[in-house]
C-alpha cells in the first residue's frame, strides 16, 4: 500500500471498495458498495475518493455537504442522500479499526537493544523486546515480551514492565513500580515520584519518606507530563482499563478504579478513592480522602470537596449535584438584575419611611 503525507498529516491511500470496506468493520452498505475508496480522512477535510463518518447525531446534516465518497454512521442514520453509507453499531470506533488497520507503526523498531542503551545487572528481558537509544533500565528491573522503549525512558531499580506496553520517549518509571501488559505511556510522564508529604514542627518542613509503590494494571493508556506519585505506604493504584488524559497529577495512595476516564488538568489529591467508570472531566480537582462513587461524573472545573455518591452527576465550585448548581449559576448570571431591583425597593422603602415620619411628626 502507498502511504502518504499532506498538510493535514497522515492520509493512508486506499484502493478498496466500500463492499470490501464493509466486510472489515462489520458494517452494511447502504448505496452502490462497488465505490472505490482511496482514502480516509474527516468529515470537513474530505475529498471525492475519501470515506470518512459521522458518529455525533448533530453532524448528520454533513453528510449531505462533505466531499467524501461515502460516509460511516450509525444504525440509527437517515438514508435521505444520494451519497453511499455503511451502517454500523458504533462509526466513531468502526472508522478508528479501519485507520488502524492501516496507518503505519510509527513507534516501532526492530526488535533488539540499542548499543547506547544502557542495561543495569540482573535485568530481564522478555522476547521481542526494543529498547531505543540512551535508554536506562535499572538493577533488578524486568521487562515483558513485545514491550518498546523509546529514546531516552528511565526505568528504575527492580520495577516491573509488562508485555506489548509503548514507554514513549523521556518517561521516568521510578523504582520498585509495577505496569501491567498492553499499557501505554506518552512522552514526559513521571510514574512512582514521592508523593507530598511532609511534617510541619516550628514552621520547619520534615520530608516524610514515600516508601510505598505504584501498581498500573492491563490496558491503561497514560498521556504526556502526566505525575503518578508513589505512596507512603502501600501503593498507588491505577485499575484495569483506565484512560488518563494529558497534565493530570495524581497524588500517594491514591485508587483509581477500572475504565475510568481523567481528563486533562485534572487534579486528584491523596488517599481519595475513585471508583470503576468515573469521568473526570478537564481541570477538575479532588480533594484528599474521599471517595467517587462508580460510575460518578465530575463536570470541567469542578471542585469537589466531599465524597460523591455513586451516579451521581457534579458541578461547580464547591461540587454540588449538577441540577442544583446549574441553578445557582442561573441565580448568579441574575445578580446584575438582582442588584438593580434591591437597589429600587431601597429606595421606595426609605421613601416611605420618610413619608412615615412626616406623618408621625403631623400626628405629634
């Protein structure tokens, strides 16, 4: 296959038909299936020859205006156009199987260590693994069949690597920390730092030492500059499945349950508990030893200060239920109003004081 570059970055040039393409997401064609597509690309940068898919119900209407040749969308899509579509339960990750059936492996290397890789005693290493340049993997430290280490990663004393994990470049991985398999960590991260804790005696900090660990299980996908303290005692634990965004700090003993989501700039402070499919949305701060239910929502920006129940949707600052605090924003978008109309009756309340007091001096 010819693969190629633009403007727009990566454009794998197909030559399939949407019969074939079909056949390889599990989807129906709806339309003439003999099309020939040539590439893949989204919906507003799409060219004839090009499929691409609709996944929000909001874009829908842009099925009729897009360049593309065909499009990608859901069982639930109208088939008001002309334009070829191939049905399917889910577009956003049918289109997502269909890029990675053929974009190229671009953090791959051959399989093998780097002579300027530098590999400390006692060290295992699995089958197929690549270690880039001026890598360091530490005493005692183990690392799993399949499992690539870009340019530049630290990997501390006796911790542990699964199998088929990425380390993208300049990630530190401190000592005595255990990952899973199939885990990915994005460039910049920083897993197993001591977590902060210190003890105030006459305004003097003491360091508390951090003699704990951190335990990422299967399937977590870490992003860049991420922080994942180590904890006091213990671990720091990070659940199966679990998604964490870019510039999220995560503090000591911290617990985060399985296929969770933490969005950017998140911030969640020690010894909270967070439990299985929460969303943490962007900027979102926790405060220290609570608990988030499952399947909890913490809305942009929040500010939560006590534990959420499970299910529970929140917002705000501090974190209330997010029916409540969309009314307190709606009383708050008011007070330029509100100030207006305390300000009137003011006034007509001391008009008629005055009115008052002339009568009584009158009735004196």
């Amino acid at each position: 296959m010819d693969l190629g570059y633009d403007e727009n970055g990566f454009r794998p040039r197909l030559d399939l038909t949407l019969a074939r393409i079909a056949k390889l997401i599990g989807g129906e064609v709806v339309g003439d299936d003999s099309v020939v597509i040539k590439g893949l690309s989204g919906i507003k940068e799409a060219q004839e020859g090009d499929i691409t898919f609709v996944a929000n119900p909001k874009y829908i209407s842009l099925i009729n205006t897009t360049k593309a040749s065909a499009v990608i969308t859901s069982l639930q899509a109208v088939e008001d156009t002309d334009k070829p579509i191939i049905k399917t339960e889910n577009p956003s990750l049918a289109f997502a199987k269909l890029v990675s059936s053929f974009a190229p492996d671009e953090g791959s290397m051959e399989p093998g260590v780097h002579p300027t890789a530098i590999i400390g005693k006692d060290v295992k290493l699995g089958k197929d693994v690549s270690i880039w340049p001026y890598v360091v993997v530490s005493d005692g430290a183990s690392i799993g069949d399949n499992t690539v280490l870009q340019a530049g990663v630290y990997i501390g004393i006796r911790s542990k690597i699964g199998s088929s994990c990425v380390i993208h470049s300049h990630v530190a991985i401190r000592e005595r920390v255990t990952i899973g398999n199939n885990v990915i960590i994005h460039s910049g991260t920083v897993i197993g730092s001591d977590g902060f804790g210190y003890a105030t005696v006459k305004d003097v900090h003491y360091k508390i030492p951090q003699i704990g660990t951190v335990f990422i299980e299967d399937d977590v996908e870490i992003g860049a500059n991420v922080t994942i303290d180590r904890a006091r005692f213990g671990k720091t634990h990070i659940k199966r499945g679990t998604k964490i965004d870019n510039l999220v700090q995560i503090a000591h003993n911290v617990e985060i349950g399985e296929n969770s989501i933490i969005v950017a700039q998140s911030g969640i402070s020690g010894s909270t508990n967070i439990g299985k499919g929460v969303i943490l949305a962007g900027q979102s701060g926790v405060v220290g030893h609570i608990s988030i239910g499952d399947n909890a929502r913490v809305a942009a920006q929040a500010g939560v200060t006590k534990s959420v129940p499970e299910g529970e949707v929140v917002s705000g600052y501090p974190a209330r239920p997010h029916s409540t605090a969309k009314r307190i924003n709606a009383c708050v978008q008011r007070l330029p109003e509100f100030y207006k109309y305390i300000k009137c009756l003011q006034k007509k309340i001391e008009d008629l004081e005055a009115e008052l007091e002339k009568l009584r001096a009158k009735a004196s």
